[in-house]
C-alpha cells in the first residue's frame, strides 16, 4: 500500500506535529503572569528594545498589586 519511502516521510511529519503540538501547549500553559519573573521568560520573551513598554508595564502592575495589599 505504502512504499517505504512514504512511510518514513509520514513518521518525519507525524513526529513534526507532535513536536510542534507539544510546544504550542506548553507555551499555551506557561506563558502567563506569574512567569514573569522567571529567568527563562525575561530571557526569551522579555528581550529587545520592542519589549520595553511591556516591562514598564509590568512595573506599573506589581505597584498596583502591592498598593492593594
């Protein structure tokens, strides 16, 4: 039915998508507000000049978290 080449190329693409699933979920589950101050997250996500109104955002956010207490 399947020659063996279409098998390997089909295994390559199944453990592509898995791979890539893998990854969209577990940026889906970590990638929030409590991560902030995690070094892996200001390493990759809060890096470059672009990211630096969100910085002083988050700034502003922990005021605001710390006045309500």
């Amino acid at each position: 039915m399947f020659t063996p080449q279409e098998r390997i190329t089909g295994i390559i693409y199944v453990i592509i998508v898995l791979l890539f699933t893998w990854a969209g979920i577990w940026c889906y589950r970590h990638l929030n507000y409590q991560n902030v101050d995690k070094p892996w997250f200001r390493r990759f996500i809060l890096r470059g000049r672009e990211m630096a109104p969100i910085r002083k955002a988050l700034v502003t956010l922990r005021e605001i978290d710390e006045f309500e207490q």
